[in-house]
C-alpha cells in the first residue's frame, strides 16, 4: 500500500475515533447557545473525557489547553478536561521491536543492550524506555507511536470544526490565532530531530544554573521519531505535596528559574509545564525530561510583559495600553483596557510586593480561571471581541501551568525578589542579540 494511501486511512480511521466526542461538544455548544439545553451537559463531558483520555495523539493535549481558556468550552467540559492525565496505555513489545529495528536497524539490541521491555512512561505521542549503551551509561528512548503525522492531521480538522463553531456562537475572544498556534506547535513536537535541537539549546541557556539538569542527547542514535538522551533519575513532582516547605520552596524556585531564564535572558519558553515533564533529583534541584513544546518569541514581546509590569506597578493605564500594543493586540479602547488590566493584575500581583507569599492568595486552581472567565464574560456583555496574538496563546498557558505547579507545592516565596534578581538591568536590545547567537549556534532560524 502507498504511503498516501496509509496516510488517508489513518485519518479516516482517526476521524472515527474522535468524531462522535467533538460532535457531542459541538451539539452540547449549540443547544446551549440557540435552545438553552445544558442539563445533559455534564454526563456529556465525562463521555467525551473517557473517551479522549484512552486515545494516543494530541487531541487530549489540545483539549486540555483549551480548558484553560475561559468560555472556549463549556464549563462542564472545561472541569472534566482538567483532570485528564498525560499518561496512556504503552504500545506492545512487538511494536517496539518493529519501531527500533527500523530507526537503528537489525543490529539495535546491539546498540541498546540491556532495552527494557516494559515502557517507563507512555504519553500522547509517544513513550519512553529506559536502555543502556555498550559503555554502561543509562539512557531514555523515547519512541514515537506509528502514523503520528495522519493522527495530527486528522485531530487539527475536528479542531477546526470546533473552534469555527465557537466563532459563531460565542463573541468575546476570537480563536483565529489560538487554530494557527496549535497547528505549529503539534507539528513540530512530531520530529524528534527537532527536540534534540531544543535539548542541546536548553544544556546552553541553563549552563550556569546549578538547580536543573537537561539530559544529554545521542544524535547517532536517534531520528525523526527516536529520540535517546541520558536518563536522568528523580521523584515524580506529583509526590512532593507532604514534603518539608523548606524542600517544597527549594524545587519551586527551581521550577521559576527553569522557566524564566530562557524567557528574560533569550526570549524562549517551555511551552508544556506539566509534571510530567519533570522530576525531583535526589539531592537539590529538578530534571527537566521532555523538550518537545518550546516557543521562540520576538524580544518586542518580551519587552511588552516587562511594560506591563511596570504598568502593573505603577497603575499606568497609559503604559498598559502601550504593552498590549507591543504584544500585538489591536483596537483597545479604554473600556477594553480596563476590563484586561483585571487579568493583568491577578498575573503580576505575587510579583509586586517584596514579602513571602504563595502565587495566589487562594488554594484553589480554579481561583485563575474564575478570574479569567469574568474578563471574557465583560468583554462579551460590552460587545467586544478580543484576537490576542498567536504568541499570547502558549504563554498564557504556560503561565498558567506553572501556577497550578506552585500551587500542588504549597510554596511560600518572596517571589517579587525571585523575579527582580532575572529582570534587573533588562534589555530587550540586548536580549535580541542574545537570542540571534544562540538561536544560529544551535542550528535554528532566528
């Protein structure tokens, strides 16, 4: 059979799977909206999540960062999403066998003696086996499940759907750049190649931080859906929430300076921080394991969050308005500025004042969502529809997770000082010509 026709019964095949629970969402969207049907809403929601957290693929993470933005899905939906896990049945010894011969070719066990039969970790796109090289050293093999490419094809058309359907019904913030975002990003985790690169480029960016490790690639032995790098032994964060506060705040400004100082010093991100993503060493510190999701954005962005803040700090509406126009955002008269300067405000607000404290001054984490959800529910009710810039989507997000991270620790942080020890002496021309070298260095297009 031609590959074009592999391709094509794949995303038939995946259609069929995920068909009937985006119907049901989209129907669920459309009987609220038109009929004022909601009561079956629930049950709905816990079908649809069943179902989408048996399948492989990137639906599940699509729809779990969409849960994040409020009034995008229904509030059934959005709570259900939430609690789905990353983790998903492994493929089978034979597949794995099939899959490594024909990345590394008959010789494999050869070149991978000791290749645990049993995966270690199983997630969305692929999973991972702990192996050991000729010389001893342990390393991760991170293998991808079989037609991925037709798997993201046929996921981003149910998205599509879905996302136009909001369009229509559902004035407030516009998904027209949330689509495009969420279609580069998925493809560029499906090539392993690709996240070698984002490996090597984060072991340069973190060089001089002693709290984080990022395991070193082998680029022989690993291709576009084989990834091996070394395997770097920790504790699961899910675990950590009885621990000590003195160990609990050590990891959390671990977690900070891991996320932030490629942000201020380069103007990159982890776009994907779930706890699965990393683990507690032994000693002091964290591993950071999966590198598929990272965001390069423009240094007029960066300098945009840094205007805010001051903004923020100085409540200078003047300076807000000049931020959000550096991020992209267009049309901002002084009602919409006020009703966004909410949101900006509960974002910056543990940064702003020089004491210890947790991110957010409620345990919940939904505190940030319900918060979210007001600003869209104003927009709507004045009749303004909001595009943020595509960049906004995974940063958001990103921020977002980290919170939700902080919060499962219980940290207590001066997190202003933790803030103001990356961002003195900021400058986004300095930062420019930091990401230009860095990003040339390591093979990217700056």
């Amino acid at each position: 059979m031609a590959d074009s026709e592999k391709r094509f019964l794949g995303r038939t095949r995946r259609v069929a799977e995920v068909g009937s629970s985006v119907a049901g969402l989209a129907l669920g969207m459309a009987g609220r909206k038109y009929l004022g049907i909601g009561n079956d809403l629930e049950k709905a929601a816990d079908k649809a999540t069943a179902t989408l957290g048996g399948l492989k693929g990137p639906l599940m993470k699509v729809f779990q960062i969409l849960a994040t933005i409020p009034d995008v899905l229904p509030k059934e939906y959005s709570d259900a999403l939430r609690q789905l896990q990353s983790d998903a049945p492994s493929m089978g010894w034979p597949f794995v066998q099939r899959r490594m011969r024909g990345e590394l070719g008959a010789d494999w066990r050869d070149k991978l003696p000791n290749f645990s039969r049993q995966a270690a970790h199983a997630a969305s796109l692929g999973q991972v086996h702990r192996a050991t090289l000729p010389d001893g050293r342990d390393v991760a093999c991170k293998l991808q499940y079989p037609d991925m490419a037709s798997v993201v094809d046929a996921d981003l058309k149910q998205l599509k759907v879905l996302l136009g359907l909001y369009m229509r019904t559902s004035p407030g913030v516009s998904p027209e750049n949330i689509y495009d975002e969420l279609v580069e990003r998925l493809r560029e985790e499906l090539d392993y190649n690709r996240e070698l690169k984002h490996l090597n480029l984060y072991r340069d960016m973190l060089r001089g931080e002693t709290c984080v490790s990022v395991p070193e690639p082998f680029p022989e032995l690993s291709s576009e859906r084989l990834l091996v790098m070394e395997w770097l032994s920790g504790s699961s964060l899910m675990d950590i929430g009885d621990a000590p506060l003195e160990r609990r705040n050590e990891l959390a400004r671990a977690m900070f300076r891991t996320w932030y100082v490629p942000f201020y010093r380069y103007g990159i991100i982890h776009g994907d921080p779930h706890p699965g993503n990393y683990s507690a060493r032994e000693g002091a510190g964290i591993n950071l394991l999966d590198l598929g999701c990272i965001r390069v954005f423009p240094p007029q962005f960066v300098r945009g969050v840094m205007e805010l803040y001051y903004a923020m700090r100085d409540q200078d509406n003047d300076r807000a308005a000049y931020a959000y126009e550096l991020w992209g955002f267009q049309n901002l008269n002084h009602e919409v500025l006020e009703i966004l300067n909410v949101w900006a405000s509960f974002l910056y607000a543990p940064l702003l004042e020089d004491k210890v404290q947790k991110i957010q001054q409620s345990d919940s984490g939904q505190y940030g969502a319900g918060i979210a959800g007001g600003v869209y529910k104003r927009l709507k009710e004045h009749g303004h529809t909001v595009a943020p810039p595509r960049e906004f989507l995974l940063m958001d997000r990103a921020a977002i997770g980290l919170g939700a991270m902080f919060l499962r620790m219980r940290a207590e942080i001066n997190w202003y000082q933790e803030f103001q020890s990356l961002v003195e002496g900021f400058d986004h021309e300095i930062l420019a010509q930091n990401q230009s070298t860095i990003l040339h260095k390591h093979g990217f297009s700056s």
